[in-house]
C-alpha cells in the first residue's frame, strides 16, 4: 500500500458507509494485500478505499454522477472548491439546486458544477441521504443544518492528491462489467453491494434508478463463484439475512456489529447484525 496520508477520507456522507467497521474489515483482509490490484465495484462513500489507499486500483459504481464527483476531485480540485464555496444553506435555494436534474439542460452543466452541486445537496439534505427516485432524480428533502461542512477543503485537496499520485481507475458502470474483465489472479475485490432488507419496510435501494432483490443478489452469487473459480480472493459486506446466510452457505462469514446512523426512521438507527464474507481463510 502507499503511505498513508490521514487526511484521506471520504467526503460524502454514505448509507451503510465502512469508516466504522475499518477494525474488524482490516483484521479478515488478506495479509499480503500490498502486492494485489485492489478493486471496489460499489465504492460509495470510499471509505475501505481512503482506509487502506492502495497504489492501484479499480473503483467502480453505477452511479454516474458520484464517479463524476472523484473525477472532478482528481482533475479540478480547485475549481471544485471555488463552487461549493457559492452554495447558500438555505431551503429556497437547496430545492433550486435539487430540482436542476428535472431539466432537459442538465446534461449541458459542466462536470465541475453537477460535482459540486452533489456534494452541497450531500451535506445540506436530511441526514446525508443520497437518493434518487424511479426517474433517476435527487429526491431527499432539506435538512435544516446551521453549519453543514459544504466546503471540505482539506479532504479534497487530500483526496484528489492521492488519486493523482496513485494509479486509480475510475468507472462508472454495473459490477459485473468491471469484475468480468480479465483480472488477475493477485486482485483483490472488495464487494459492498446494497444490503438484502431483513424486513419488507427496511429496503433501501435508492442510490441509482431501479432496486435490489433476490434475483439481484443470487447474480451477485454468481459473480462471486465465478471469482473463485478463477482464484480471485474477495471480501463482500452484507446484511445478517437468513436468505444472504443460505445463499453463502460455502464461504467463510464472519459477523459484525455496525452502528448505523443514516435511516429515515429514527427507530430503525443503531446497532445492527452485519455479515463480511470471504472465499478464503
């Protein structure tokens, strides 16, 4: 791994983000991690990645416009920050900003403005909650903070520093395009795909247009058979559902306490049961 520099870590707020699990992730990696490509096909939020800030590196998600914000942080970081200092915490203004995505012109806003409006809506909408709805559209509400951290000024300039130095690829597509490719056999995957809900009403899918089902996750399966087969070690993050249990029955699963912050019903927030499976010891 590169030297590690402290102040590389994630600067968007992320469902189900790893920054608190780094402890009991980094005991089960495998020991000579160093010396593997490292890959992540769903980065969200980076943390594993600004944990560990491999050399080389493929990171990967569906989400055009958060791959869009890491570009922008890697090539335009100064321009970055010059925007999101413009951005008001005020509700009139916020709902302006979010509705941007309702208009045919979108697609003509620059990459450096569509970065920094994702960031400001991140840390100014309520409870940092990336959303989308059925049309691919920003849909959580405002969040009434005072002093939300909109200019991270800091952890950009950390953050594009070590992607410039630093072989990392970026991607923005499915999973399976990127962990199909003929990787090899020293990579390492790192999956963190949307959790199987443990009830109907704890589902949340709302990062990208569509949804996660059963359906979805026995493809999952089946990639990940397909890694072992070709003697690629991974490492996946899921859920303690008894179908996720069942359906990884031949891997070795450890469990994990998480405490989650980022719901949209209060009641739901706290300490829940994680799965970390793995295809080796």
């Amino acid at each position: 791994m590169a030297q590690k520099n402290p102040f590389v870590s994630p600067i968007l707020k992320w469902v189900g983000g790893k920054r608190q699990l780094m402890g009991e992730i980094a005991q089960l990696l495998p020991r000579d991690l160093s010396k593997r490509l490292y890959c992540e096909p769903f980065v969200g939020g980076g943390a594993v990645l600004c944990h560990l800030q491999p050399k080389k590196a493929i990171i990967c998600d569906l989400n055009e416009e958060l791959i869009n914000v890491y570009q922008v942080v890697r090539d335009h970081p100064d321009e970055l920050i010059a925007s999101l200092s413009s951005h008001e915490n005020t509700p009139e203004y916020f709902y302006q900003v979010r509705s941007l995505d309702r208009d045919p012109l979108f697609e003509q806003v620059s990459s450096i403005e569509r970065a920094s409006r994702i960031i400001y809506l991140n840390k100014t909408c309520y409870n940092g909650l990336f959303r989308v709805n059925r049309s691919g559209e920003f849909n959580s509400p405002f969040g009434y903070y005072k002093s939300p951290n909109i200019v991270n000024e800091p952890g950009i300039y950390a953050l594009s520093r070590y992607f410039r130095e630093n072989d990392i690829e970026m991607v923005a597509s499915d999973y399976e395009a990127v962990l199909s490719r003929d990787l090899p056999e020293k990579t390492f995957v790192y999956i963190d795909p949307p959790y199987h809900p443990l009830s109907e009403t704890s589902n949340f899918t709302g990062y990208v247009q569509g949804g996660w089902n059963e359906e979805a996750q026995r493809r999952l399966k089946d990639v990940c058979d397909s890694l072992t087969e070709r003697g690629i070690r991974f490492m996946q993050s899921n859920s303690s559902a008894e179908f996720i249990r069942d359906l990884y029955q031949d891997y070795t699963i450890s469990s994990v306490r998480a405490t989650r912050s980022i719901n949209s019903v209060g009641s739901s927030r706290g300490a829940v049961e994680e799965l970390i499976i793995r295809n080796y010891e």
